[in-house]
C-alpha cells in the first residue's frame, strides 16, 4: 500500500513586517528597529493523513535570510567616516539575520477542482534567530604612522516561540503557491564589541539588546511535492 504522506520542498521571498522592517537609525538592531530588508525562504514541509484525504499533521523546518538595509549600511558608514579615529580605507561587513523556525501543525486541504487544491494551515513551534557578526576596519593615521583599526560586534544566538497562519493553492497535488504570515518571536540578543588597533585588542563585557527584537514575515512561496 503505497504511503499518504507527502514531502514539500519550498522556495521563496521573505518580506519582513513591523518592528522587523522598521528603520529608525537611532534605535536600531539594539533598540528594537530591525531595519531588515527582503531576503529568501528554505523549507520542507512533512504531511501525515489524520483520519481523511482532507486533514493532516504537518512538521515545517526553513532558513529564512534577511539583510540588513541598505539605509543602515550607507547611515553606519558615514558615522564611521565622520569619527575622530577614522582616516581612510574604510571596508564593512554587516550583519544577516538567520531565522530556522521549527513547528509542527495541522494542514486542511479542499478540492475545487479536477486538478486544484485550496489550503490552510498553522504551526507552532519554536525559531532559532542568529544575527551574524558584524565588523569594520579602516586606516587609522596619528603622529606620521598608519594603523590598522577594527571593530566588531559579535552576537549570541536566541531561541523563541514562533507560529504560522498560512494558506495556498495545490496543483495536481505536486505544485503549490502558497502564502503565510510568520512570527517568530521577541528576541533579547546578547553580544559583545571587540575593537583592535594593530592587533592590540580589548573586548567588552557581555551586553544585551535594550529592547528586544521583534521578528514576523509575509513569505510567499512555490513548493514542489513528492
């Protein structure tokens, strides 16, 4: 008797919502405005029949990867050059945001057609948030000598609840198009600056965001059957 249960693999845009999105310089990343930009969705998706063709259990795992805007980047940059230690040379790396959200759920199919499939589905669950170190380095001049100046923040990972509400459309029960809001929790992140002049290097104690963060997504997706 062949198996009911269906394996999906999904493709798609991840565009952040609210405080995700948001930008305000001033308050940004440790202050709750996240100042992400649209990035991409990974996922697999697991179904298991509950009793009929119509109703299932369903186990989601994804990436989802965001960038941090090009504002914040151009707005870093020039407070960077605009500082008292900076003279010339100027190279950056920004962070990303790396969300895994984990949920298991329940998914309801409909037939409206020979060959399509309305749906609907939510997850619980909990997301693995890790925003990638960020660092700068730049020539710094004093007294006729060149040094070479770099800064970094380095962050912890955090672990939240998250959920889904979502829903789409099946077709010939291989191809869907689907469409789901994403929360994935408030995250608190610790991190740590580290700055270094010619290797010499001193390194702050632990901090922590002073607002937390706020992760949810409008992610669209096409997912392919077997």
């Amino acid at each position: 008797m062949k198996s009911q249960t269906k394996n999906e693999l999904q493709i798609g845009l991840a565009t952040p919502l609210g405080d995700f999105t948001d930008y305000d310089y001033d308050n940004a990343i440790m202050n709750g405005s996240g100042s992400a930009s649209t990035g991409f969705y990974l996922g697999y998706k697991f179904l298991s029949p509950l009793g009929s063709k119509e109703l299932f259990w369903t186990f989601n795992a994804g990436i989802m990867y965001n960038d941090l805007n090009s504002d914040f980047q151009a707005d870093t940059e020039e407070e960077l050059r605009g500082s008292d230690y900076y003279s010339a040379d100027l190279e950056s790396s920004f962070s990303k945001y790396l969300n895994i959200p984990i949920l298991v759920g329940l998914q309801y199919e409909k037939v409206i057609s020979s060959n399509t499939k309305l749906y609907g589905e939510v997850g619980i669950g909990i997301n693995y948030l890790k925003l990638t170190d960020m660092s700068f380095s730049w020539d710094f001049y004093d007294s006729g000598s060149t040094y070479d100046f770099d800064l970094s923040m380095s962050f912890k990972p955090s672990i939240q609840l998250g959920y889904k509400l979502g829903g789409g459309i099946l077709i010939n029960d291989k191809y869907a198009i689907g469409l789901s809001y994403m929360g994935l929790g408030a995250h608190k992140l610790k991190y740590v600056i580290s700055a270094s002049i010619d290797g010499d290097s001193e390194e702050s104690d632990e901090l922590r965001f002073d607002e937390a963060l706020s992760i949810s997504s409008f992610n669209i997706t096409l997912g392919y059957r077997f």
